[in-house]
C-alpha cells in the first residue's frame, strides 16, 4: 500500500540522517518482506527493491514476528534475503532480519526512543 511505501520512505530518511533505525514487522506488515511481490495488480509500483538498500543505510536490525509469520503460513525462507556488510567483521554479509518471539519484540519496542507506528 502507499502506507507500507510511505513508511520505507520515512525509514531512509532517518537513516541518511544517522539514526539509529531498528524496524519490526507484524500481522500483516510481515507480507511487505515477500519475495516476489507483484503490486501490478492493485495499481501500485514495486518498491519492494528498496528494502535491499536497507543495508546501505546501516539499518540492519529487522525484526520479525515469528506468530504473525506462522499465522500466515510463511517462514523466514518466504521473506526477501535481506543483508548487510558488518565492518566489525571484515565485511563480512550478514542477515539484517531476524525472527523473534512476541516477548523480544516487546523488549525491541520498549527500548526505543521513539516509536513511529504505519
């Protein structure tokens, strides 16, 4: 949806301005990382792309809820590749998303400063 794209767009934007961005996806949001996606049909542009610039970015905490995954029958194998270099170690790719419980996620949420909900 513009919503879904309208967020990646706010993401970016705290990115180039070095913020520490860390994004979870939930219920529904977790399809906006499918592989994939064909958004022809609903008459939108495939922004789905962008999210591989994430890493570019250094936003490269991406977490993902692992119910709101297995309510909709998909796993981590459904979910575009998304990584990033780690100059820590010696650039090595690593994965940016990372599936975790309801409970991690409430301890991702609770440490942020702030909380911008699309």
């Amino acid at each position: 949806t513009v919503y879904a794209l309208e967020s990646l767009e706010v993401v970016l934007i705290g990115a180039a301005f070095e913020q520490d961005v860390k994004l979870v996806f939930m219920d529904d949001g977790v399809y906006q990382l499918t592989k994939g996606q064909d958004p022809a049909g609903i008459g939108m542009k495939n922004f789905s792309k962008t999210y591989a610039a994430l890493g570019d970015y250094d936003v490269n905490q991406i977490f993902v809820d692992e119910t709101s995954l297995q309510e909709r029958g998909l796993t981590l194998d459904d979910l575009q590749p998304l990584v990033y270099e780690d100059e820590d170690d010696d650039w090595e790719e690593k994965s940016s998303i990372h599936v975790v419980s309801r409970d991690q996620l409430s301890d991702v949420i609770e440490s942020a400063d702030v909380l911008l909900n699309f």
